[in-house]
C-alpha cells in the first residue's frame, strides 16, 4: 500500500549519468586507499621488527590507518559526509563519547590488574 | 483559558510533513540508529579484548605468529589469508557502493550486476571465514597434525612470554575471544548476504522500479558498509595489535 503521508525518498538522492561518472571516480579512489592502507599494515605487521621500531610506535600506527579506514567508508561509502552536519554529529558524537569512556574506564584497570597479577 | 496547549503553530514548526528531519528519510535513518546500538556492541567486544590483552600483558599471543597458514600450501605467510579476506570485503563494498550508485541513477542493469557481485564476496569471505575456524581448530594438516602447530581453545603456546624452558600457555580468552568475535561479525555477514540476496531478486523483479526508486537498495548498502566497518577494527585489533 502507498502511503502518500511518509516521505520515503531523501531529497536529491538522485543524480544524471555525468554526475554518477564523478561519483564513481572517487569511488575507485577510496577503493585504492583503502588497498593500499590494507597492504601498508599486513606488511608492517609482518616486518615491523627488522624494520627496528619500537612497538607502540607500531601500534598507534596501525590504530591511526584503522581510524583512516573507518573515515573513508563511513563518510564516503556509507554517505555520511554527504547528510546534514548536524545528522552527522547526531550519529557519531554520542557513539565516541561512550566509547572513549568505556575505553579510558577499561584500559585503567586493565593495567592495574596487570600490575596486580605479576 | 488559551494556554500553550490550544496555542497555533504552523505545520511547518510541528513537521507536520513537508520535508522530513536532517532530510533523511525514515528507513534511513532506522537503519543508522539500528546501527549505532550494534556498533555499541561490537565496540564493548572489541574493548573487552584490549581489556584482557592488557591484563594479560605478558602471556597475551601475538596474532601474527599464530594466523600464518594459507590454503593449499604449507608456507608460512604470516597474515596473508587474513590480509585477503580483509580485501575480499573491501570489494564487496565497493561494488555495493557501485550498485547504490547505479540506483540513484535507475539503471536496473548495473544495480543487478553490482549486488550480485555483493552477494558472491560475501559468500567467499563467509568460505574464508570456514577455512579459517577449521584450521584454528584442527591445524593446517587435519585432525592428525601436531596439535602444538596451531593455537587451540585449551593449548596455546604462543604467549609472549613463552620459550621451551617456560612454557606459559597463553589465556583461553585468546581463543574464546576469537571465535565469538569473528562468529558475532561471520554471522552479521552471513544475515547480509540473505538479506543482499532477497533485495537482489526484488530488483530482477522489477519491485523498486514499481516503487520509483531504489532507497531499499541503500539501506542495505549501509547495512553491508557497517559489516565492512566492523571488520577493519577487528583486522586491526584481533590480527595486527
């Protein structure tokens, strides 16, 4: 059954063949980013120690490209760069508070425990 | 007694239709609170594994060492498989991506085209993700190989702290930790690939060009985009860190 009284489609979601041919340039754009951050990080998983870096260095790095990841299809392939800022802080703020806090709560005791056990 | 109760507003201040809020629709924005509260989920798994990777800081594995097998060979490539079905998934967004693109374009060829290629890297990352459980489980050799070659719920000798003369077995956690966060994620892909598929046939039928336009196929899309989402923080955090 229509329902005439919801509006079912997002305004302007639609687009012509020329700007569907710019939309699907940046596509393969990401896509290549994202192979490339891929194979930068298996790689620098597998020889991060003949390289002689220190671990944490290592370990920001990998959670740094993650994060790059996570932007890129969020924003891009998932369309939130293209929404409302405000639908956009709505989504994600709430979500990162949260988390950090959780994350902050946990690692705290974690290390403590760690200290505690050995 | 006119308080603010009986007061007129306009239908424009009430949303009284006209335009919806932040101009999404509802189903899209369904699909993103939907996703919010799983992605709470999976961000509670994901900090309880870096909880007990920190607890256990000593004897804690280290992914790499463990995940070095590849199908229909015995060479030690460290990561590799893992690396392939992190690109494996990286694809099936892309072409997702293609066929929400080709929706808002109504070309009903291309968006059959690009979800049926969803489907099919769904279906072989939920194949890799077999392999992967089952040599976890048995070792690269089957039920006769040493079980010392891989790590398993109850053996694990892989800790950081571990040399012949101090044999730590790492925590169970490690192996727990990996079968229920790979399973929770394996079994969203598996629920994505069915639900790829019955949109998919919708689109063959002609549905959404009935409908006059192609949102299904978007909302999907953020469903399947979320599954990718997911496994790169878990490549990162179960596999690299």
């Amino acid at each position: 059954m229509k329902r005439d009284d919801i509006i079912e489609y997002s305004l302007g979601a639609e687009h012509s063949e020329e700007a569907g041919k710019a939309i699907r340039k940046k596509i393969w754009f990401v896509t290549a980013i994202l192979s490339v951050v891929t194979v930068l990080e298996v790689l620098l998983g597998v020889y991060w120690t003949s390289m002689g870096l220190e671990w944490w260095v290592v370990k920001f790095a990998f959670i740094g490209l993650t994060v790059l990841k996570a932007g890129y299809i969020v924003m891009v392939f998932m369309h939130l760069g293209d929404e409302r800022k405000m639908f956009k802080y709505f989504i994600l703020l709430p979500y990162a508070v949260f988390i950090l806090y959780l994350l902050y709560l946990l690692f705290t005791e974690a290390v403590f425990l760690s200290e505690v056990l050995t | 007694m006119a308080g603010e109760v009986t007061k007129i507003i306009d239908q424009k201040t009430l949303w009284g239709g006209g335009r919806s809020p932040f101009s999404v629709s509802y189903g899209k924005m369904m699909m993103w609170f939907f996703l919010i509260s799983d992605a709470l989920t999976f961000g509670g798994l994901l900090a309880s594994l870096g909880f007990m990777k920190h607890k256990y800081v000593d004897v804690w594995p280290v992914s790499e060492q463990i995940f070095t097998h590849f199908p229909f060979t015995h060479a030690h490539l460290p990561l590799l498989y893992v690396a392939f079905m992190t690109f494996i998934l990286i694809v099936s967004s892309v072409t997702m991506v293609l066929a929400v693109e080709a929706g808002h374009r109504k070309d009903r060829k291309n968006v059959t085209f690009w979800l049926f290629l969803t489907v099919i890297g769904g279906a072989i990352f939920l194949g890799s993700q077999a392999w992967e459980w089952s040599t976890f489980i048995a070792g690269p050799d089957g039920m006769i190989s040493t079980w010392a070659d891989n790590a398993t719920l109850t053996q694990n000798f892989y800790g950081r702290g571990f040399t012949a003369d101090n044999p730590i077995l790492a925590p169970v956690q490690y192996s727990q930790f990996f079968f229920f966060v790979t399973g929770f994620h394996g079994t969203h892909v598996l629920s994505g690939v069915v639900i790829n598929l019955i949109i998919l046939i919708g689109v063959m039928q002609g549905k959404y060009e009935k409908v006059g336009h192609y949102e299904m196929v978007e909302k999907v899309g953020l469903y399947w985009h979320f599954i990718d989402l997911v496994w790169v923080f878990v490549f990162t955090f179960y596999y690299l860190v």
